[in-house]
C-alpha cells in the first residue's frame, strides 16, 4: 500500500478576472471525511466558502482517508495540502 496527498485545487481562472465569486478568504466550511473512512474517486471531501460561493471539492482517487490536514474554519491557498490516503 502506498500513501496519497491530496492537495488544493488550483482555483478557477474567472476568479482572478471577476472577483465576484471568491470576494475575501476562501475557507474551509465542512469536512466531509473523517479519518479510517472509505473514498472513491470523485466523492466530495469538504466544502470550500468563498464569501458569495459554497464550493464541494472532490478527491481525484480512491483510498482510505488515514490523515485530514485541515479543520472547519481554516483558510487554505491554492496547492494546500487537505488529506492523506492510503491507496492499493
């Protein structure tokens, strides 16, 4: 078995150019997924807060989730570390 990290999604380009959408600190407003917890590729695993937008952001593979790096309430840039699973 092997270990993943999954990381922060580069924000949407339309962001930059409008700012309407991700006016002030993007935040986390929910954890989806707890530690020891079964995720397929695509399930949500938190859900971002922009300000003016509520955002679910998907994992891009499959595992068990065996580390969360963020908690409700943190702020997260671009390429932050959110989890860590173990894969097959």
């Amino acid at each position: 078995m092997s270990t993943i990290s999954v990381r922060m999604p580069k924000y949407p380009e339309c962001w930059s150019s409008c700012g309407s959408c991700a006016s002030g600190n993007v935040f986390i407003l929910e954890l989806l997924v707890t530690v020891g917890e079964e995720v397929q590729r695509d399930d949500n695993i938190l859900t971002l807060e922009t300000g003016k937008v509520a955002l679910d952001i998907p994992t891009p593979y499959a595992g068990r989730v065996v580390a969360i790096h963020v908690t409700e309430g943190d702020t997260v840039d671009e390429d932050a570390l959110l989890i860590t699973l173990e894969t097959a």
